[in-house]
C-alpha cells in the first residue's frame, strides 16, 4: 500500500530530492512549498513552518489528496550566519522559530493521525553542525542541535506507539544553501571532508528513505551522520 508522505521545504535542494526518491519508490508525496509552484509531478501544498495555522492547512490537504501522513519529514530550514557580537537577537531566534519550532509545529500536527494508525515515521534534518559546532552559525548550529535532543525525546515518547522518530545530520550537501559560501570558503571546508567532496542530494535522500522504509523498522532515536566522514560519528 502507496503512503502518505509530507516533506516540508519539498521545492527545492534537499526536500525536492527526497521527495522525488520517496515517490520513485512508490509513495504519496505531497510536498510543502512557501510561494511558488511545486515542483513538476507533485502534489504541492503552500506552507510556511512560522505559523501554525500554515502547518496544520498544509496537513489537511495532503490528508484529503492522499490520506492520514505516515511519513513526515521535517526539512525546512534556514541560516542566517553572522559572528554572536554582531548577531542580533531577532537574527538568533528566526532561525530558532524556522528550524527547531518549525519541526515542532510539524512534528505536533503529525503525530495524532499517527497515533490512530498505530505507526509512523517522523524524520527530522539537523545538521553536522549541531553537534560540532560552527563559528558564525551558532543561531543555526543551536536550532541543529536542538532537533536531536527534540527527537530522542519524541522517540521516547511515541516507541510504544510503532512511531519511529530519526535525526539524519548531513555534511556539505550541493545547495542554494551552500551555493551562497565563497570558493574560499567551500574549499577549506572541503580539505575537513575525509570524503573531500560535498555530497550530492540523493546520497542524503536514500538515507532518508531507507530511515522511512520497513528495513529501518527498528532503528529510532537514533543520528544517522550523511557527512563524508566531517563529524566522525558526532
Ligand atoms: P535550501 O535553502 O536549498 O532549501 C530550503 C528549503 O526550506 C526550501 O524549500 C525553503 O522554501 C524551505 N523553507 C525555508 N524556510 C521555510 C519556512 N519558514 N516555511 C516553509 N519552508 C521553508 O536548503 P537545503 O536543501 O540545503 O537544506 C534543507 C535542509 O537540510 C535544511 O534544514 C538545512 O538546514 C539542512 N542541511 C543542509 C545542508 C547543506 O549543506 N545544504 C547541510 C546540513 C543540513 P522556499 O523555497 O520557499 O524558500
């Protein structure tokens, strides 16, 4: 039986390309995208994961298009990158109320339907950088970090329920994200990549799918690293 899937920040970069793997492997995907068109053969629902109210009309229209979401997959996400003694504090907690209450509102609308059914997967994207670290980013890292303490908590929480909930921490992925990063820049970070290279979006959206599938029926709580190697197991 086909699933209902729901990724958040679907459009583009990363979410695109797990949502494109997830419908390749024979699910209904619907994809939420803030303004714009969703992409080509998708179902797209407008979403902006500030509000609430946004998250949860976003769920009653995948709902109605493919039934109760068994899969949710929190992607959305922003930077605003800036040194702390210049970071103002309207700069620390946009990115906070994107990235860290954005899964929150996603994750709280998700989880009732999933609780009637009996099963579900909630997978959250956080990042290497929530748990090494990273000078100019520590709105961002602390949002990334944020997401695995919130997701063990609600694996513990919902594991009695057949609901398995996951942290998947990419590296350098090939983004508009990282697009915006100098030469400079993306060279240095490169020389820390055992891999020494960025990764692709389909190698951190197969992960995704293998989390979402039956063959990771008991893996929860847990932070699978999709990163070349730059974090070691953080
Ligand atoms: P992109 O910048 O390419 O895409 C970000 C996506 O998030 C877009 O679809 C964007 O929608 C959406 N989004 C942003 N804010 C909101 C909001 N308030 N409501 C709804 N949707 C929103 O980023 P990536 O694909 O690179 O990143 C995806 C996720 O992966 C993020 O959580 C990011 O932190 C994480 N990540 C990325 C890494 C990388 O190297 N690229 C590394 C580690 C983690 P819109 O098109 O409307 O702006």
């Amino acid at each position: 039986m086909p699933r209902s899937v729901l990724v958040t920040g679907g459009n583009r970069g990363i979410g695109l390309a797990i949502a494109r793997e997830l419908s390749a492997a024979g699910d209904l995907v619907a994809v939420t995208h803030r303004s714009g068109q969703a992409p080509d053969g998708l179902f797209g629902v407008t979403c902006d994961v500030t509000s609430q109210e946004s998250v949860d009309a976003a769920f009653e229209k995948a709902e109605a298009e493919h039934g109760p979401v068994e899969v949710v997959v929190a992607n959305a996400g922003i930077t605003k990158d800036t040194l702390l003694a210049m970071m103002k504090e309207e700069t620390f907690t946009d990115v906070i109320d994107t990235n860290l209450t954005g899964a929150y509102r996603v994750a709280k609308r998700a989880v009732r339907p999933m609780l009637r059914l009996k099963r579900g997967r909630i997978i959250l994207v956080s990042s290497v950088v929530g748990l090494l670290g990273s000078a100019g980013q520590a709105n961002y890292a602390a949002s990334k970090a944020g997401l695995v303490g919130f997701g063990r908590s609600l694996a513990r929480e919902l594991g009695s329920r057949n609901i398995t909930v996951n942290i998947v921490a990419p590296g350098f992925v090939e983004t508009d994200m990282t697009a915006v990063l100098t030469e400079e820049q993306q060279a240095a970070i490169q020389k820390q990549i055992p891999l020494g290279r960025q990764a692709k979006v389909g190698e951190v959206a197969r992960v995704v799918r293998f989390l979402a599938s039956e063959d990771a029926s008991y893996i929860t709580g847990a932070v699978i690293p999709v990163d070349g190697g730059l974090g070691m197991g953080h």
